[in-house]
C-alpha cells in the first residue's frame, strides 16, 4: 500500500469528526464574507492546505488534519460571528453620547428612521461603535433574544449588493452575490426581534444604495436605521428631495451633534493630564487648558458664523504632551533619615 493510500484510510478513521469541522468553517466564511485565502493566511496555513481539507483530499499531504482544525477552531472562537460587543476604549460621557444614545434608545422602541450628523472631529464614529457594543453587552445578557445595534461603515462609492453584504457579515447572516437570498436571511434571523441599523458616513450612500436598504425598514422584521454622517448628510438630503421623497418622509427627526462644550473640554483635558498640571501654578495650568481648547476650535464650514472644539485635534494634542511628558519621580521612602557616620 502506497503512502498516499494509507494516508487515506487514516483519513476514514476520522471522517466523522472531519466532516463537522469542514461544515463549521464553510459556515463561518459564508457569515463572515471572509474568502478561503483571507482564513487560510490567518489560522497560519497556506490556502493550498486549506483548500485540500476542505475538498476532501487532505490525503495528498497527511494522515490526520486535526492540527488544521485545531488552528481553525481557535480562530473562530478567537472571532465569533456577529454581534459586535467589544469595548473599544474609554468613552468620556459628553453631551454627544448622551445625545447618541437617546437616540439609539428611540429608534429601538419603534421602526422608523433618523438622521444624526455633525461637524467632523466630533468622534461620531467612535461614539456610534461603543453605544453599540454597550448595547449589545447589555441586552445579551439579559436574554438571546434582547434588543440589538449593528455599526455598518459606509465606504466610498460601495454599491447595493456590497452594502447588504456589509449588513448580513456585521449581524452574523450567511453572504453570497445574491442581494435577494440575503435580506431573506436578514429576515428569518432577525424576525419578531428590534433591530436598528446604524450606517456610519451615510453621505456616501448611493441613491440606489437608500432605495436598497429601505427595504429593510419598510418590510418584516421592520429594521430601524439611523443614518449617520457629516453636514453633507443633510445636504444631500435636501438637494435631492425630490428624488428621495419617500426616504425624506420616513426620517422623522433629524438630530444636530452640537459638539464638545468648554466645560467638557476642560474636564477632559484634566483628567487626561491632570498630573502635569498640578505641578504647574494655577495660572500656568488655566494658560495651557484655554491654549490647549483654543489650538482645537475650527471654523464650521457649513455655518460660518460658528465655531466648534474638534475633539479629535485636542485628544490628539493631549496624546503628544503625554508622550513627551517626563515619566513621574518616585517618592523618597518614608522612615527615620540615618546620617552616616565619618
């Protein structure tokens, strides 16, 4: 019997326990949109290995894949499918969440749609995702059949079947070219439950992408979306409201993010470097918190008689006086002072 032969009846003894495995990572491809190549390249085996388990024909190069599905397995649970719950930082508590989060707390209570945007700089996109996950992590645990968020990121120039792909791989459903067979997934996961769709850099939505995604909030399981972005949201809105009529008669509140106030701004900026300050006088300290505020207020385009903090240019500022900040003294020990004898 030839080695290729004895590997394959090796094989048999273990086909059972193979052929589950093959149909967890054809699964976790078809829910994640991941290709075979991208999920090889990660478990750190070549695709060619990859390909030859998953066809059948792992004969050709061993007697037992277990090592492969070991890698596999620990990827997918490294990567569970689905609902984003992962923290991904601290969030201070501005009048923006709290606006971000109300917001979100509406559209769960019912299917209807909003628009949310604001200047840019205002860590939007940072607030949408932690709202999300909180959310999830919350209602998660309270029941697997608690109400739910999904974070979807608008690329530029992204076409309809490409923005139900990116809902189907951010709610976990099985993806495939076909725009029909997955919002009929969407469907059967989500039924009877409160979903809301968060769509983040929305301007960049096509008119074909709205009248797409509409679906989901016009038809079963009723979706709530929130469609979120710049002041060119707004913009687009309006400059095409004829052709967007019935999108602009299903927005039913549009939500301005009034941006980080002095008082905010100040309170981040002692928390964040609080203990340079305090080895600074008082006035010292006041002079660079307002030059800290004022390096960070920029013209409003879209209203030019306005200004607003951007938020993202201070905590950048902040993260550049940390870096370059002296690392803290320790203090001399505490105890009775011992003088040398000569």
């Amino acid at each position: 019997m030839n080695g290729k032969a004895s590997r394959k009846m090796a094989l048999e003894d273990e086909r059972e326990f193979d052929t589950a495995a093959r149909l967890r990572i054809h699964d976790y491809l078809a829910r994640t949109g991941l290709s075979q190549p991208d999920f090889a390249r990660r478990i750190n085996y070549s695709y060619d290995t990859l390909r030859l388990f998953l066809t059948d024909r792992y004969y050709r190069i061993g007697a037992s894949a277990r090592n492969v599905i070991a890698a596999a397995d620990g990827y997918m649970q490294e990567h569970p499918i689905g609902t984003s719950a992962r923290i991904l930082g601290e969030l201070y508590d501005t009048r923006n969440v709290q606006i971000i989060r109300d917001t979100i707390e509406q559209l769960l209570r019912r299917p209807v749609a909003y628009m949310l945007y604001g200047a840019p700089g205002n860590q939007k996109s940072f607030a949408l995702e932690h709202e999300v996950a909180q959310l999830n992590l919350r209602e998660l645990a309270a029941s697997d059949k608690g109400r739910q968020a999904f974070y979807v990121y608008v690329r530029k120039n992204i076409r309809p079947r490409d923005i139900i792909r990116r809902i189907a791989v951010e709610c976990g459903c099985r993806v495939n070219a076909q725009i029909e067979s997955m919002i009929s997934e969407l469907r059967f996961r989500f039924d009877g439950r409160r979903v809301v769709l968060i769509f983040d850099e929305a301007q960049r939505l096509s008119i074909e992408c709205l009248e797409t995604i509409q679906e989901l909030l016009d038809r079963p399981p009723y979706f709530s979306i929130l469609l979120a972005g710049s002041q060119d949201l707004k913009t687009k809105l309006d400059e095409f409201s004829a052709t967007l009529e019935q999108w602009n008669s299903r927005i039913i509140a549009r939500v301005l993010l009034p941006g980080l106030e002095k008082q905010e701004a100040r309170g981040i900026i002692e928390r964040e470097i609080g203990m340079l300050l305090l080895q600074r006088t008082s006035d010292d300290a006041n002079h660079l918190i307002d030059k800290l505020i004022a390096g960070a207020t920029v013209p409003d385009a879209f209203n030019g008689n306005r200004t607003y903090i951007n938020i993202r240019t201070l905590t950048n500022a902040l993260d550049q006086i940390k870096a370059t900040a002296p690392p803290p003294t320790d203090p001399e020990p505490a105890g009775e002072k011992v003088e040398a004898i000569s």
